[in-house]
C-alpha cells in the first residue's frame, strides 16, 4: 500500500491541476445532480417491529387524524372560553389542516385548540410558517396571549445553524496557525476539509436514493467531517514538512508524506467507517441511514486526504514553510520526549491513575435514562416551551404526551367498550377520549391521557402496563388485537430497541476494529490495548453527558435549562463516532512507535520517540476536534448539544489521558510482548508492504508511520 500510495501523491503533487480539476468537475457533478434529481430527507423515527410502529401501520390504513401530526394552540385570557372560537376558526381555514378540536381547563382560563395534519410526508416546512402567521396575526387583532408548539414544528422548526460550524472553524485557523507558523499550511487544512464538506453534505440527497437519510444526519455528518478532515490534513501537512526540512524536493516530500501519514489517514478513516457503519447491526432504520451519511462524510474526507491534498501541497511548494521554517532539520520537541521518558519511568503509577479517573467518569453511566427532549425542556424563551407549560398548567401534565392506542377490530367489534373502560380504569390514565371507529379499515383509536408528563418513568410504566397487563385482559379470548403509539410511546420503545441491541453492535464494532488493527500492526495486544482503552473514553463521555443532562451539573453553561435524559439513539452514534475517532489517534500514535521499533527494536525507546515525534500534533489534532465539537454546543438543538459535549469531552480524554498516558504506560510494562503476533495468525493477515517503495537509495522510507 505505501508504494501506491507514494506513486499517488508524487503524480497528485507533479500534475496539482489535474488533481484539483477532477475534484472541481466532481462537485459541480454532484451539486447539479443533486439539484435536479435529490429526495428530500426522511423525518421519520419509525422502526418496524415496535408496538407503536404497528399502531402508527393501524392508524394510517384507516387514514385516522391520529395517525398524522398535530400543533397546538393554546391561548390564556380571563374568559378563554369565550375567545376560542374565533382563533379556532382561523386555525381551521389554513391550508393542509384535517381538522380541529378545542378544550377549556376547569378554571375558564387556558383553552387549547390541537391543530390535526397529515402523515408528514405530505407536509412542507411552508405549513409551519402559515401557522406562525395565523397565530401573530391574531395577536395583532385580538391582543391575545397565544403560544405554539407540537409535532409540527419538531418536523419543521430548524434551529439557527452555522455559528457552531463557524466558531470551530476560527478555533482551528488558530490552532492551525500556531502549530505551523504559515497561512499557507493552515490555509490548505481548512480549504480541504470546507471543500469535502460541500460534496459531503450536498451528496446526501442522492444517497437517499440507497437508504433515507434523517434531516438531521448533515448537521451530524458536518460536525465529523469537520472535525476528521482537518485532522488528516494536519497529520499529512505535518509529515510533508518534516520531509521538505530534510531536503527533499517538493514531488519527494508529497510522497514519502502520503506512503507513511497517508496509510495511517487510510487506516484511521477506515476505522470511523467500520465503527459508524456498525450502526446498521441495530436494526433501526433512521440510525441506519444516519450512520451511512456520517460514513460517506468520512469517506469524501479521507479521499481529499490523499488526492486532493497532495495536489495542493505539490502547488504550494516551499511556500507552506513561514520564513524561518524553510531551511533545517525537523527535530522532535524535546518537552514531549521529557514527558515520554518521565511517563515510562512512572508506568505503574501513570497507568492506575490514569484507570481510575476514567473509570470515575465512566461511573455515572449505570444511571442513564434514556428518552426524547420534548417541548418541556426546551428554553422558556421559546414558545414552544410556553405552551408546553400553560397545557400542563391547564389541563395536567399528561396532556403533553397523549397515547393513541389503534385496535383492529376486523375480527371483534365488541371489545372497544369495555378497553376503553379499562384503560380509563388504569392508574396512570387521567382520561380517555370518546372512541372513532373507522368501519372501512376496522380499527379503532382510542386517546388517552397519562397522569404524569411524557419524560416522566410513571409514564413508560403505564405504557408498559397498558400492554402487558390491561389490554390481555380485556382481549383474552378475542382476536382482536390493540398496540399503544404516539410519539410519547414512540420514544420510549425506541429507547427499548436501543438497549436491546446495543450489546451485539458493540460487539461488531470491537471485532471489527480489532481486525483492522491487527492487520496494520501485526499485533494481538496492541489492538487488543486500543480497543480496551477505546471503551474507557467512550463510558467516560457516556459518564459526563449523564453528569450535564439528566443531573444537571453545570447544565446552565451550555444553556440546558432543566434536566433532560439522553436521547434513545445518542448512545448508538456516540459510541460508534468516538471509537472511531479515538483510534485516529491511536493509529497515528502507534504507527510512529512502530515505525521507530522496527528501527532499533528497544520497545521503551520507540514508546518515547514516538510520543516526542506525534505528541504535538496529537495535541493540535485534538484541539481543533474539540473546538469544532464543542461549537455545536453554541446551538439551541438539546440533541445537537448532546452529541458536542459527548464527542468533544471524549476526545480531550482521549488525546491526554489515554494517549499521552495510559497508552505509554501500558505499553511500557508490556514491553516487547506488544509486538508479539502468533505465527499461524501472522499467515493469514494480509501483508500490507510486501514490496519496496522506488526512493533514493540514501533515504530510507519507513513503511508506516506518521
């Protein structure tokens, strides 16, 4: 693979426009076809299986109102009974809306008006704005006090974006700027990764023709792409420097630089790939379809790493050096080689302190809930938290999270009664509306109303006792059959699946991680070491995110306003980007350790050389992820947040911690034992360099490295 590679970046660096015209053409391609032919993303959280997925199936064949999505209205004024009707009568008039309902609080003073809609597929963002204009133009006439929220605006409703992109992206010029000392090297990073983000994220609607894609997969995909593509850019910048200070010619340099950091970037990229991809093992479609496009982001990056990049160093020549960079050796920083020597001389006490803070942080994540941010956790400057709390205030808190329960009835019409009575019976339900049979399909709806809002457990409880308990005792001997949806239910089954299937997608992961590991080190420990320590950055993040969210430490920070549980498919992501991620430095880590043991073959020198010769553009590398991380924090999205504090506090542990302690300590102790490979194992692994790369005969090119 090194000689491919270094052929590839001599002739990307020799013929720069060739390179560059090909990636142009591409993007036009991709814009242009993506205009013209591109599907809309899904917003859809469905998963086939789950009981209120076949709620949601019975209320669409019977094409009930409860089987679309709704808004709500609610408007608070001394004589609300009064004042309802007009408002009502506007709301009913716009476009697209199947219907309305309205109610009054016992006390006369908050009525809510529920808007109903269509499934969502036949609904445009331009609903949403009819009625945020219906609602302000009855402010103006009436001086009403109206607030709005629903399903409607979480399909449609975006949060302001860009300032999170942004932010980080100024964070990594900077960084960028101080690690190389020239416009130019920190130019090139951050115009490959803007580059591959464009195809990345207007790629997605053509990929929908393959798997649908989430809506909210580009913010997602972007904050990774960011994040991987100026990290390989950095690694590769940092090698092609190195190699320009030796004295190489610029064709030279591009070369050596993509055959050694270029096969890491291969390797390290591959890596998030499988470990993403491992999300098809849940079984969850829109986490599928999510994972896909953060592996096809990561994909476009690595591929602007090693074709499009060495076409613009090859074009930027000497002119990536600042001034006083141009002429010299490279030499490794003599503080990190202090700190490697003085890590491995105190391996014992590094490796169990180290262990224990991970582990402390990792603790907390026995306490994790699992759920969905609703309304009620959203800030108060918001009006959909407004009406959040005026419905809880007015009609109880379980007005928020009705449960629709479908019965097919095509085999026993009798039982609508006597389930209705039942459910009503039940301590968690406050009311249950009058039935709607739909004779054509057979089924039945039946809406419920919960004692306890939709974040609260009473509320999976009751939903947990309606199907195990109420409903086989009334359908005993019938069969007919009824299944609990809405999107409070919803949540929580997608909350049950994830739990379910979290065990055999980490498994997958970690097989496959180590496989790729074992391949590029020829090793068992060491992969074995990486995988190990990978889990501890993961369960640490996992820790935190129970820490901010659902205890609500520090919360106020990042503009949490109340505690929220973690949502269902969080984890899911999280796990699968951050073990992806962390062996990105793992690689270009050990790669370096390697390259110097195969030198020399003393185990404790090579862990030293390489942490001098990478720990400071690990550091860089780190920085820049966590600052694009962290800038999605900037958002008002609580599962965009989520995602930004538990990738980015991932990633600080595991370029400090882990890589810069645990990881040369423990290979300390190790010793030569890392390298160890059985024979019979070493037979099957496919060998990587089996040939030499064309060089000068008085350079020696290292096989792997950074």
């Amino acid at each position: 693979m090194s000689n491919f590679l270094y052929r590839l970046g001599r002739s990307a660096a020799t013929r720069p426009w060739t390179a560059i015209g090909a990636w142009v053409v591409l993007a036009l391609v991709v814009i242009a076809s993506s205009s013209a032919f591109g599907r809309e993303l899904e917003e859809s959280f469905e998963a086939p299986g789950l009981d209120s997925y076949q709620a949601a199936e019975l209320l669409s064949e019977a094409q009930a109102d409860e089987g679309g999505i709704s808004a709500h209205v609610v408007l608070e004024a001394p004589d609300a009974t009064a004042q309802v009707a007009p408002v009502e009568a506007a709301l009913a008039e716009l476009p697209g809306v199947l219907g309305t309902t309205s109610s009054v609080s016992p006390d006369g003073n908050i009525a809510l008006v529920r808007v109903q809609y269509p499934a969502v597929e036949h609904l445009e963002a331009s609903d949403l704005d009819n009625l945020k204009d219906a609602v302000a133009d009855l402010r103006e006439e009436s001086s009403l006090t109206l607030e709005t929220g629903g399903d409607l605006f979480f399909a449609f409703e975006e949060a302001p974006t860009g300032l999170g992109e942004v932010a980080g992206i100024i964070v990594a010029m900077v960084v960028l700027l101080i690690a190389f000392g020239s416009f130019v090297a920190m130019g090139l990073p951050i115009g490959m990764a803007l580059f591959g983000l464009v195809i990345g994220i207007t790629s997605m609607k053509l990929v929908t023709y393959v798997v649908d894609i989430p809506a909210w997969a580009p913010e997602l995909a972007a904050m990774v792409g960011l994040g991987v593509g100026i990290d390989y850019a950095l690694f590769l910048v940092t090698r092609h420097r190195e190699n320009l200070a030796a004295g190489m010619p610029v064709p030279e340099a591009v070369g050596r630089a993509l055959a050694t950091a270029g096969q890491a970037v291969l390797f390290a990229g591959g890596t998030v790939v499988v470990a993403i991809l491992g999300l098809l093992v849940a079984g969850i479609p829109f986490v599928t379809g999510g994972g896909v496009a953060i592996s096809a982001m990561v994909l476009v990056m690595v591929l602007a790493s090693v074709t499009l990049l060495p076409a613009l160093l090859g074009l930027a020549g000497h002119r990536i050096n600042g001034r006083r960079r141009r002429n010299g050796a490279h030499r490794p920083s003599t503080g990190w080689y202090r700190w490697g020597a003085h890590v491995t001389r105190n391996a014992t006490a590094y490796l169990v302190g180290g262990a224990v803070l991970m582990i402390a942080l990792a603790a907390p994540v026995f306490a994790l809930n699992l759920g969905f941010p609703d309304d009620g956790t959203k800030p108060e400057s918001r009006t959909e938290r407004r009406a959040y709390d005026l419905i809880a205030d007015g009609f109880g808190p379980g007005a928020n999270g009705p449960l629709v329960i479908a019965v097919d009835i095509s085999q026993d019409k009798s039982v609508v009664a006597p389930l209705a009575e039942a459910v009503a019976a039940d301590p968690g339900i406050t009311a249950v509306g009058e039935p709607i049979i739909d004779l054509s399909s057979d089924v039945a709806t039946l809406v419920a109303q919960p004692t306890t809002s939709p974040q609260d457990v009473a509320t999976q409880e009751t939903v947990t006792r309606l199907r195990s308990e109420v409903f086989p005792t009334v359908l005993d001997g019938s069969s007919a059959t009824a299944h609990v949806g809405g999107q409070t239910a919803t949540f929580a089954d997608l909350g049950d699946r994830v739990q379910e299937r979290m065990p055999r997608f980490v498994a997958a992961v970690l097989l496959l991680s180590f496989l790729l590991l074992a391949v590029l080190f020829r090793s068992v420990l060491v992969p074995l070491k990486a995988v190990v320590l990978s889990l501890l950055s993961v369960g640490a993040a996992y820790g935190v995110l129970v820490m901010v969210f659902q205890w609500g430490w520090a919360a106020g920070l990042i503009g949490v306003e109340s505690t929220v549980p973690i949502v269902s498919f969080i984890p899911l992501f999280m796990f699968a980007i951050l073990f992806g991620l962390s062996m990105d430095y793992e690689v270009f880590l050990l790669s370096r350790v390697r390259e110097q043991y195969r030198r020399h073959g003393d185990n404790t020198r090579a862990v030293i050389e390489g942490i001098a010769g990478t720990g400071r553009t690990i550091t860089a590398a780190a920085l820049i992820m966590v600052a694009v991380f962290s800038g999605f924090v900037l958002g008002s999205d609580p599962v965009v947040k989520m995602m930004g504090v538990g990738l980015a506090t991932a990633i600080f542990l595991d370029a400090t911690v882990v890589r810069l302690i645990l990881v040369p300590a423990t290979m300390k102790l190790l010793g030569a034992a890392n390298w160890w490979l059985p024979a019979w194992l070493d037979r099957l692994l496919p060998e990587l360099d089996s040939a030499p790369v064309e060089k000068p005969a008085e350079l020696e090119l290292p096989q792997i490295g950074v």
